[in-house]
C-alpha cells in the first residue's frame, strides 16, 4: 500500500484526469477504504484544493477551481507538451504573453526531470522558426472577444478597413479562428445583418461590452473551412471558368483552381485571382484543350495570348 504522501499525489493525479470520480472508484484504484477515502479528501482541502462531494449512490468527488491555482500534476507527455507551448507562445503572434510564458517557462524547467529537459532541449535545437513578420494581437483584445464569445455579449469596436479608416462595428462574437499567424473573429455584424469576419489586429474593443443575445446558428458547420472560403473570395475577386477537354483526375493536383467532373473526359476549372491574363497562362500550362466559360473577356486574353506565342 503507498504511503500518505504518495498515496495523496496518485488521488490528486486522479482528480485531475476526469471531471467526476465516484468514491468507490477511487478507493479501488488506490486499493484504500471508502472511510480513508474521505480522511486523504479532507487533507487536499486542507492544502488548499477545492474538492466538491457530492451523496447518495450516484455521488462522488470533483476537483474545482478555488480562488488561487494550486500545483498541478502533469504526465511527461504532458509537461513536455506545455514547455513547447510556451517556447512557442514567447516568440509567437500575441504580444503581452511573452514575458509571462518565459517566466511560467523558467519555473517548468526547474522541476522538469533530466530525462524530459533533454527532449524539450533537443526539439528547440533542431528546430529553426522563421521570424513572425504579419501584424501582432493583443492577448487582452483576444481575451476578452473570446469571453465575449462565450457570455454572449454584442461587442463595439473601431475596426481598421482595407482603406485604413476606423469605423464604428457592432457584432455578436461567435468564434475566434486562427489561420497562418492571423487571428479572426467570426461574428454576426448587426448593422449589416450578415456574417462577418474581423482581423482581431485591426480590432480596437470599445467598453462596455453590448447587451446579451441568442446565438444563432453558424454559418457553416466547418467554421475554419467557411472562413478559407470566404478569404480566397475577398483576396482573389475575379472567377474564370473553362471547360477542360481531360478527365478530372488527370487534372487535379496541377493546379490550385477548383477541378469538377463534367462527365468521363471533361471537367470545369474555377480559377481566383486578380488578373484574367494570368489565368489564361496557368489554364495554357495545363496542356490541355479547354474552352472558356466565363467571364467574356477572359477569352480576349487567350486569344492575345495565342497571338504572341504564334508571333514567337
């Protein structure tokens, strides 16, 4: 049988791995009595760990959150997983984390074993990051869209366009999505009635927050695959469509477009871009026959552009 402070450390592990933990249970993991139990419960509240209990036969014990944070228990895998975390975080896109992460880093690796400092050591070693050169976010500014999130309170913020100009936006704040080094806020913008996202870098939160409101549905069930969606179309403004004599297999893979079957030996390619002459070169690459679908004057420039090649 473990000793009390052993024993008492395996409990405290046990807590933290699952929310509830019926008495029983945990008196046969530790292979104690239920009374023992109660007693080593009694101890980690004494240490300052909320323990909650709930009676009867369905009760049991619940490891909560008290006023100040007491020691965790971490597996390797684990405590190897929160000191790459911070390594990340202190060099990464939020600014005001980056001296908290070295220090909360600093009291990690005092305690770590030589085994798992080694690991953490050799990972940062031979691992070469390429210096962050897109815009920073405020942790404050994504703390407190992220609670706004979940309380679901209406948010006003001054949010710099694509022109440089702040306007004055109300939304209801859905979620935080991030992608590359940006981070996004998907909300419901009130004044548009529509969906909408915000660069939480361009985002400066007014106080106090809206009132409270009924989330609606999202607009996708995929919100990282609507907002990649949504990018592309506001990054790329201008679609070309062509019909391309080839199987779809044979095509897909070469190019970035969008490649649709349109039967056993043809397919559609849906190009995005800002430059329907570019497009006309890229479709010309694939080798392929192809018709142009649309836009009209997209096929003006496959005709220039077989003109120079024929003239070379």
């Amino acid at each position: 049988m473990l000793d009390t402070s052993a024993r008492l450390l395996r409990l405290l592990s046990l807590l933290q791995s699952r929310r509830d933990w019926p008495g029983a249970d945990l008196a046969e993991r530790l292979g104690i009595g239920h009374r023992t139990v109660r007693r080593d419960i009694e101890r980690l509240r004494a240490l300052g760990y909320p323990v909650h209990s709930t009676p009867g036969v369905a009760g049991g014990y619940r490891l909560g959150a008290g006023a100040q944070l007491p020691p965790l228990l971490l597996d390797d895998e684990e405590a190897v997983a929160v000191a790459v975390g911070l390594r990340t975080a202190a060099g990464g896109t939020v600014t005001g984390i980056e001296e908290t992460s070295l220090r909360a880093l600093a009291k990690l690796e005092q305690v770590l074993p030589d085994r798992l400092r080694r690991r953490v050591n050799t990972l940062q070693t031979h691992t070469v990051r390429v210096n962050r050169d897109g815009p920073t976010v405020d942790a404050d500014v994504l703390s407190r869209v992220a609670a706004a999130c979940r309380d679901h309170e209406q948010l006003r913020f001054d949010y710099t366009g694509q022109n440089g100009e702040p306007a004055l936006r109300k939304a209801e704040p859905y979620s935080l999505v991030t992608k590359g080094n940006r981070w996004y806020l998907v909300a419901w913008d009130t004044d548009r009635s529509d969906w909408r996202t915000f660069r939480a870098d361009r985002i400066r939160l007014r106080t106090p927050n809206g009132p409270r409101f009924t989330p609606r549905e999202p607009p996708a069930p995929d919100l990282a695959a609507w907002l990649q969606h949504r990018l592309a179309h506001e990054m790329w403004p201008i679609e070309g469509r062509f019909l391309l004599h080839a199987p779809a297999e044979r095509v897909a893979g070469r190019t970035s477009g969008t490649v649709e079957p349109a039967g056993d030996d043809r397919c559609v390619l849906t190009l995005r871009g800002d430059d329907l002459r570019l497009m006309a070169v890229v479709v010309a690459f694939l080798d392929v026959g192809f018709e142009v679908l649309d836009p009209p004057e997209l096929r003006e420039h496959v005709h220039a552009l077989g003109r120079r090649l024929l003239s070379s």
